[in-house]
C-alpha cells in the first residue's frame, strides 16, 4: 500500500513551460520572450530581485476559471502580471517544493496573492476572481537557462 508521502510526490505527467513574460519595470508591461537567463535574482530582464518572490508562476489551466469568474472571454498572461505559465502540473501540490525547468531549478515558496491593479486589469471583482487562482512565489535554487516547451519536473 501507498504511504501518503509516496501519493503526495505522485504526478501524472510532467509540467510544460508555456510561457514567459518580463516586467523591466515595477509597473511596465510585461514582455513575452521565448526563453530566459533565472539568476537568483530572478529572470534576468525582469525587475525582481532576490528571495522568496524572486520569480512568479501560474498555472495554466487557471486562466480559463480566471477569465469565468470576471465574464471575459479569455485573458492572456500578460494581464496577470506573472513571470512564468505552467500547464499539466498542480503547483499547488508542490508549495515547499523543488521543480527543474531547462537547467534551473526553482523552489515554490507560497501563493502569490492578487493585487489591486486586477481590479483595473480585469474589472469589478478581478481582485476576488484571482483569489486562489493567483499563482505562486518561488525563489532560484539553481541559475539556468529556461526556453517555452521545456519540461517541469518535482525533485
């Protein structure tokens, strides 16, 4: 029988990186690039900076529920303000969690928490629909190189 450990590090599949924006400036547009330099402090290009909210991630099967809850059609990554989209991949499973992608790897470290600019970005009530659905923190383990298309794998 299975402990509950073995069932915890469990996935069905691997992750896939399906998208990666950078953000030069605090408040300026991010930018869609088809691969990245992670240093540790976070996307090189990026404004971030060391620690735990060094790079920022989102699932990608959350933009559909996002885009629900706020009566869009769709939305894109870019009005998210996230650094990284991850599809086939529960990230919420992996909170703690080391994962690779391409040759660096990144530890999740918490949810990021929506901020108030969605209200802007997606209307009344865009603050409330990313509750839950907002993504993760994570900090740079190990710099590397990162492309679209690459695999993301728990370690």
């Amino acid at each position: 029988m299975d402990t509950l450990a073995d069932l915890i590090a469990r996935h069905a599949q691997p992750g896939r990186l399906d998208w990666i924006g950078l953000r030069p400036d605090r408040l300026a547009p991010l930018t869609p690039v088809s691969s990245a330099t992670l240093t540790e402090a976070g996307l090189t290009g990026d404004h971030a900076r060391p620690g735990k909210r060094a790079v920022t991630l989102i699932q990608a099967e959350h933009l559909p529920v996002i885009a629900a809850l706020v009566g869009l059609e769709a939305l894109t990554p870019e009005t998210l303000r996230r650094n990284l989209v991850i599809s086939r991949l529960n990230l919420a499973a992996l909170r703690g969690r080391t994962i690779a992608i391409g040759t660096s790897r990144l530890r999740l470290t918490g949810p990021c928490a929506p901020c108030s600019r969605m209200e802007r970005a997606l209307g009344p009530g865009g603050y409330t629909a990313m509750r839950g659905h907002g993504g993760w923190c994570a900090t740079v383990e190990t710099p590397g190189e990162i492309a679209l298309g690459d695999e993301v794998i728990p370690t």
